[in-house]
C-alpha cells in the first residue's frame, strides 16, 4: 500500500484542522486591500501564516502570487500563530498579493527614472 504524497497529507491536514476549527467556532475574515472578502475561515489559534495560505490555495488559490497577510497593523509572518497576533473569533486579515515579477530601477542626470522589467 503506497503513502499519500506529502503534499495530499499536508491537505487532508488542513481540511481536519478546518473541521475541528468550526466545531469551536473561530471564524475569521479574509479580505483584500479593496475590502471585498477573499474567504471566510475557520481557523485554530495556533495556525501559522503557512496554514492560512494553505487553506486558501484549497478555498481558490493565490499560490501564482507572493502573498502577506496582514491583521490591523501587524504583518502575520513565519512562525508567529494567530494567537500571538491576537486573532479572535470574527477577526478580518487582509490579504496583500503581489506579482513576482523581477524590476530594476535607473536613473539619468536629466532627473529621469525608468523602473525596467527584467524579465523581458
């Protein structure tokens, strides 16, 4: 009997941890920087920014995107959990996506700046 990849276990995690999120009822928001709602979450105080973006790859996928998440002020990153970034129960993060693309800025002595794509 083969294992399931490591990416299908990572997934099957998320949706276990989503199921037993909502039996408790922690729901939160995800909106991006429009306002317009991105997702609506259940969520476990411990998750990491890992397991957001995880489950919302699952929910309509960002992952084409470099992607922070945002709760008020503070820059949910690396390990912090949402209970250290005192997330609660009704909490609204918002979703900052970027593209990757790689720029390079030059400037002249006539005052001008070109920002280049560096990809083309």
């Amino acid at each position: 009997q083969s294992a399931d990849p490591p990416s299908t276990v990572a997934a099957l995690e998320v949706v276990e941890g989503q199921a037993a999120a909502k039996a408790r009822g922690m729901c939160v928001s995800v909106v991006a920087m429009s306002g317009c709602e991105v997702a609506s979450l259940e969520v476990e105080p411990h998750w990491t920014l890992r397991d957001i973006l995880q489950l919302l790859d699952l929910e309509g996928g960002t992952a084409s995107f470099e992607r922070r998440l945002l709760h008020g002020d503070l820059e949910i990153r690396g390990g912090l959990t949402l209970a250290e970034a005192r997330v609660v129960a009704g909490s609204v993060l918002t979703l900052v996506r970027c593209n990757r693309m790689l720029t390079a800025v030059t400037a002249s002595a006539d005052g001008t700046v070109k920002l280049w794509n560096t990809e083309t």
